[in-house]
C-alpha cells in the first residue's frame, strides 16, 4: 500500500488505526444501510468445520460474495446459506470507506457483517480465503468497544491490543495482511461512542451491549492484474 492512505496510527507496519474515521452522521447513514441489509440477509450463525461447534458471533454478508464457515470448511459463495438469495449490495458508506483507505485498483467483492453480544469473542485467526492478497482488509466498528488483539504472521508470535471504538477503522494490510488477530472481549462498561452520542435508534440490529465489526474485502485478482 501507498502512501497515499490517510494518517492514521501505524500499530505495525501495514496495520492502521484510524480513529473516528466515521463521523456520527456517516455512522448514522451506515446504521439505516444495515438494517436495510439485514432485512435483505438476515443474520445467521456460523460453525466451525468438521465439528460444527457455533461461533459466539452472528453475521451476514452484502457484496457479490460472501464468507461462510460451516462443517464443510471455510468458503466464499455468492448465495445465503439458509435462504439461497444472493447477497445484498455493499452499503454506499462502506463502499466510501474502502475508496478512502484501501489505496487499491478494484473495489470489495465481500463484506462480511458480523454482529457481537455483550459476551460474543473472536479467537485469534487469520484472513486468508481470498485469493487477492495484495488487497488489504478494511475493518468498521460500530456500538460498543471492541478490544482487539493482534500479533504476527505465526500463532505464537507475541501479541498486542487496542479498543477499536464506534466510528474507528483498521486497515490490516501490506506486511499485516496476514498476522493473526482476533477480539478478545466487548468492553460493554464504557458507553457506546457515536462520536459523543448514542448508537442512533435505526441500529435495531445490534445486540444489547453490542458490536458491530464490518470487513470489505477483495476475494479475487483484478484481471488486470
């Protein structure tokens, strides 16, 4: 990545923080977008392969693919996997966010939705199902803090953390795209930080207590490339 990025705090080379960089307007606009989304897709629970065991996590998807992890493995596929419809478009604002911090020649092919209860986690795991490597991952929060670890290119690599607050984003990038990374725990004792307001009422679909974490991602090479 270039550059060209805007300033954000470098946590480690190809990783950015960008705090704030939805406003509470644009948070606003992102929150009736999801709930458009939703409606569309409803929210579903994922399972790990072979054993089927759920993740504490709900998702869904908008964009041209989607991730699914159920017993048969990690996979993109361009359909729900409950109702079989294909998955709504990627909400204008996000699409905003990857054009802004991305610095890449093609635009997202997948955004994965993934909604937090107050007790909900992510392990330490790495993004690596899609084939355009070279593209970076650019991750939205919105509700409640998020603590969220991460480390390097293999498990045992020491790890770091940082509160990923409503409105931050991330950029996991560059020599980053693959360390490993995850959400340890919903910091629920702070207030929701809207930029100095609560989540709007339009986010019905957050849990109480809940987070919101989108990830834009590009699935495959751009043919140009």
């Amino acid at each position: 990545m270039s550059s060209s990025i805007p300033a954000g705090i470098v946590l480690a080379p190809g990783l950015i923080h960008v705090p704030g960089h939805l406003d509470a307007a644009a948070q606003a606009c992102l929150c009736a977008e999801l709930d458009a989304v939703l409606g569309l897709a409803p929210a579903y629970t994922p399972r790990m392969p072979r054993t089927g065991k759920p993740f504490s996590v709900r998702m869904t998807n908008c964009g041209a693919l989607g991730w699914v992890s159920d017993r048969a493995g990690y996979r993109y596929q361009p359909h729900h996997p409950e109702s079989g419809a294909p998955w709504p478009a990627i909400p204008a604002t996000a699409l905003a966010a990857w054009a802004a911090l991305a610095d890449y020649p093609a635009p997202p092919e997948a955004c994965l939705v993934n909604l937090y209860g107050a007790q909900a986690r992510m392990g330490l795991h790495q993004d690596r199902d899609e084939e355009a490597l070279d593209a970076p991952v650019v991750s939205l929060s919105l509700g409640a803090t998020a603590l969220f670890r991460y480390g390097g290119l293999a498990r045992s690599d020491p790890t770091r953390s940082v509160r990923l607050r409503s409105g931050d984003a991330l950029v996991i990038g560059g020599p980053a795209r693959l360390i490993h990374h995850g959400v340890d725990r919903l910091i629920v004792e702070e207030p929701d930080l809207l930029q100095g307001g609560p989540a709007p009422a339009s986010a019905g679909f957050l849990p109480p207590e809940g987070r919101c974490n989108l990830t834009l991602r590009r699935v495959t090479r751009p043919r140009d490339a």
